[in-house]
C-alpha cells in the first residue's frame, strides 16, 4: 500500500485511518496536509477525491488554488481552468445563485473557465466525472492553440 501523493510506502493501519476519513489512501504527512487544508477552507471531501483522480489520470490539478480574491476548490493552471464542487445543490440560495453566476463572469473576463460540479457526480460517477474533465481540458487547449 502506498500514499498516493508521494508514493510512500504506508502501513496497515495508515491505509485504514487515511481512507476511513479522508476515503484515500495517504501516508501520516499528506493525511495531516489534507486534513488542514479542509479545515482552512472548508474543502468538501468530494475535492479531494477528484483531485487524487485527476492527478492519477496525469492532469495536474492544484487544490484550494488562490486565484487573487478566493480560493477555488481545484485549478487546472495551465488551461486556466477552476472547479469548484457544488455542495448542497438543492439548497442554494438566490443570493448564492447570482453571486456564484457575478463569479463566473469575473473568472471569465480574466480569462479562466469556471465550472461547477455537483459533489453527486464525484461521489457515484468519479471515473466519468474525470473523463469529463480531461475532455473539457482537451477543448480548452485546443481553443488556446487557435487564438
Ligand atoms: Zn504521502
């Protein structure tokens, strides 16, 4: 069994701990890097699993990446591609609904693309979720090559 950000190897109980609460097998340091990143922003655990998937499928996301006014659940740098997962779709709020849309057209204007993933898809569809993803990242370069 190995951590499956850094490849160390990782004993028994590590795996148990690590995949019972964060649902990934990580050595002592990432689970401790994981667990204090949740906590500073408030990541769903859905995030961590699409990034573990997307960085195995060799896409190089980046978690909570900063993108000047906030932090976005997961970034695709190169393509200027943000993810954020939705937590609780049927709750959201009108506030929220315009404030999120207000959102996506300043992250739009300075030339990134937002896209809003209900943490449904992750939890049932992972493997067709990070399909999704690559080909949405496949588009976008090709969009970059011809501008
Ligand atoms: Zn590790």
């Amino acid at each position: 069994m190995i951590c499956k950000d850094c490849g160390k190897e990782i004993g028994h109980e590590q795996h148990l701990a690590s995949t019972e609460s964060l649902g990934v097998a990580l050595c002592e340091r990432h689970s401790k890097l994981i667990k204090k990143i949740i906590l500073n922003n408030n990541t769903p655990v859905e995030a961590i699993h699409l990034f573990y998937a997307l960085k195995e499928a060799g896409a190089h996301p980046m978690l909570e990446w900063w993108d000047g006014k906030k932090s976005v659940d997961l970034a695709i740098s190169r393509v200027k591609l943000n993810i954020e997962i939705d937590k609780d779709y049927d709750t959201i709020t009108h506030e929220q609904a315009i404030s999120d849309l207000e959102e996506a057209m300043h992250s739009f204007k300075n030339g990134f693309t937002t896209i809003r993933i209900p943490h449904l898809a992750i939890k049932y569809y992972l493997e067709d979720t990070v399909q999704n993803i690559l080909g949405i990242i496949d588009g976008l370069k090709a969009n970059i090559k011809v501008i």
